[in-house]
C-alpha cells in the first residue's frame, strides 16, 4: 500500500495562482506541483507567463489570486528574503569588486557566519572553480561566472534554487556544455531546480519535468521524451522540435487503428495515439517527426513494406547540415513536408526536383485534434528570453 502523496511532498506547490496587469492577464490561474529533488523546466516563448510564474515563487511579484507553498507552509504573504529561495538570473548580478571566493562567501557571511572557509570551498569544488577563487568577475568566461552565480546561491542551501534563463549570454557550444553542468551539480546537491528557458533543446537535455506554457497556460507538462513522442495540442507538436502535420479524414476505424485518408493516399493511425475521439468521417491532424521518416527516390518505391505509411512527393529543397540532410518535400497531403535524413550513406538521387516516397512505421505517427490551429507554435518569437 503506497502512503498518499501530502503538499508536502512538493517542493513548490501553486493552487489557482494568476497574475494580471490591469486588463491583460500574464498568467491564468494555475496548480502547478514540482516535486522535491527534481530539476524541473517551464518552457516557453517570450510573454508566455514563464518568468511571472518564476517570479511569484521568488516573492518578486505578488498573485493576483492563488497560493504558494513551499515544503507544504504558505509563502504567499511573505517577502523573497523569508523565502528559502535563491534565484540566479541572466546577468549573473556578481560582485565586481569582489573576486569568486568573495562572491561565494558573500550569503554566509551577510548571515554573519564567521568561519566560512570549508563551506566556500566544497561550493567551489562543487562548480569546480577552486583553482580561480581569487580571480575577479571580469577575469572569468561567461559560462565561469555563471559557476560562481550556482555556487553563491547554493551557499545558503536553499530549499528551491530558481534560474531564470541563466545560459541566454553564453553562445551555444558553452549553453550545450553549462547543461550538463548545471544537470551535474543539481544532482549531486539534491535541491530542486527550477529552470525557466525559451530553448527547447536546453529544457529537454536538462529537467526531468517540463511544463511547456502558452499565453499564460499550462498547455502540457511531464517528461521530456512524453513531451516529444506524444505532444497532446499543435502548439505542442510545433514549439518542441518540428512535426509535420497533415490534414486527414477518418475512413474507418478497425482493431485497434484508425484508418486516414488525405488527397488520396492512405495513412494509419495506432487509436491509443489520438487526442481526438473521432468516428468514420471525422477529421483529425496525423503528426509525424521528420527524424522518424525515411525519405526514398520514387524508383525504389516496391521496397517499400506494405505495412509502411507512405507519402509521395517531390523533394524541392535540401539543406546540409552536419549530422543529417534536412529534405522539403511538396507533396499533395502537405506543401512543405520536412524530413532529417543521417548522412550515413546519402543517395545521390535525392535532389530538389527528384520524385520521392516518405515512408514510416505507423506506430510514429500521433493524431490531433483538426479544429486547433495547425501552424499554432510556429510563430513563436526564440529569440527573446523575456517573461
């Protein structure tokens, strides 16, 4: 017999929180539970509600309705520095005049702890930054001084570490290395991280739960790889990765799969991976990634397995671009169909204007609702990282 989860199981608890700014409304009201120990993410992009959401934990914005709970006690009344809470923002926000032992050092000492030296030095080693403790800010790389932030916020082992876009400064072989830094050194501390990006790519490689938010709403939340394989509206299938989603029209529904139909040529659809109730006649979006197609000139189309979804089409662009071939391919289902093809061994045949078959197990395919918007989380603004 498993003991019923409390509130205080989480390490963050929100019930019915909601922020508004005179007539716009930053966040609708939410319940969101992050649960103790966990590196959680909320994804998305810019004016989404994300940083407000972080905020309100961090006590730097106060709800206009709802409550926060920490550990189980209700925080909502108190200001930030009652709140066993640490932020660490874009900026960094370190000491200049200081150099990295100072900076680390500095929460322990404003406490007034006198003997400060084992702390600042495992935090140090923690960040793995002993060797530069009396270097100055200004004398470190950028994903160095993001060390020092962890560590300085860390020091004062709060129970919730909060980061609001901590690696948008770095270029992106640094942002790629600090994720698996930053994923290291929440392990071994325990404390729960709360990781707020606009990157995909950054809230997947790092968090073991992502909520992905969308004008002010939780439109989905729980494993990166759930996430990815099994998106539950287009703005999902969209803003996380790319999906091609074609418009299709229910033709029957037997043993399990339903069977589609669009401009003609007949796709399947596994039943369990359909948002949507739908009966023959019924419309629904069959998604596929474009990783999970394999792309084949037209000449080799009778190797193709029957059991094989398949789309024809004509290949109008192709895009090097290291480890795959990125292929736009126009065909009668959807005008720009796109597939990543591994340049393992490339078919010289493959070039725009050659005529081609996308092919793929069906069991990749996923279905949603047709009255959504099909391009919604398309348009999405990355390259910001505001609230």
């Amino acid at each position: 017999m498993t003991t019923p989860k409390t509130p205080a199981d989480d390490a963050v608890s929100l019930t019915g929180i909601s922020k508004t700014y005179g007539s716009f409304t930053a966040v609708q009201p939410l319940d969101l539970a992050v649960p103790a120990g966990s590196f959680f993410a909320l994804l998305g992009a810019s004016g989404c509600g994300k940083t407000t959401t972080l905020r309100m934990i961090a006590g730097l914005e106060d709800p206009s309705s709802g409550s926060v709970r920490l550990g189980g006690r209700d925080v909502t009344a108190l200001p930030p520095y009652k709140r066993p809470v640490n932020t660490v923002f874009q900026n960094y926000a370190l000491f200049p005049h200081l150099d990295v032992y100072e900076n680390v050092a500095f929460g322990l000492r404003r406490r007034g702890i006198k003997s400060v030296k084992k702390q600042v030095g495992d935090m140090l080693d923690l960040v793995q930054l002993g060797a530069l403790a009396r270097r100055k800010p200004h004398q470190l790389s950028g994903g160095q001084q993001q060390r020092v932030a962890v560590a300085r916020a860390l020091i004062n082992q709060p129970q919730v570490l909060l980061l609001d876009e901590p690696l948008g400064a770095l270029d992106l072989k640094l942002r790629r290395q600090m994720q698996l830094e930053l994923k290291r050194i929440q392990t071994e501390v325990g404390i729960t991280f709360i990781h707020v990006t606009h990157d995909q790519e950054e809230a997947m490689t790092m968090a073991d739960t992502v909520a992905v938010m969308n004008a002010g709403r939780v439109e989905q939340m729980g494993a990166p790889a759930d996430l990815y394989e099994n998106p539950a509206s287009t703005f999902v299938a969209n803003f996380l990765g790319t999906s091609n989603l074609i418009e299709t029209e229910v033709t029957g529904v037997s043993g399990g799969e339903l069977q589609l139909t669009a401009a003609g040529q007949k796709l399947t659809l596994p039943a369990a991976r359909c948002r949507v109730d739908v009966t023959t006649g019924g419309r629904v979006l069959a998604g596929v990634r474009p990783e999970k197609i394999t792309l084949a000139h037209s000449d080799d189309e009778h190797e193709i397995a029957e059991s094989r979804n398949r789309v024809r089409g004509r290949i109008v662009d192709s895009s090097f671009i290291g480890v795959s071939t990125q292929y736009v391919i126009d065909s009668p289902v959807c005008p720009e169909l796109e597939v990543f093809v591994p340049n393992v061994e490339r078919d010289g045949r493959l070039v725009p204007g050659a005529p081609v078959v996308l092919h793929w197990n069906p069991e990749h395919t996923f279905g949603l609702d047709a009255a959504q918007d099909i391009d919604a989380g398309t348009d999405t603004d990355e390259g910001e990282a505001a609230a």
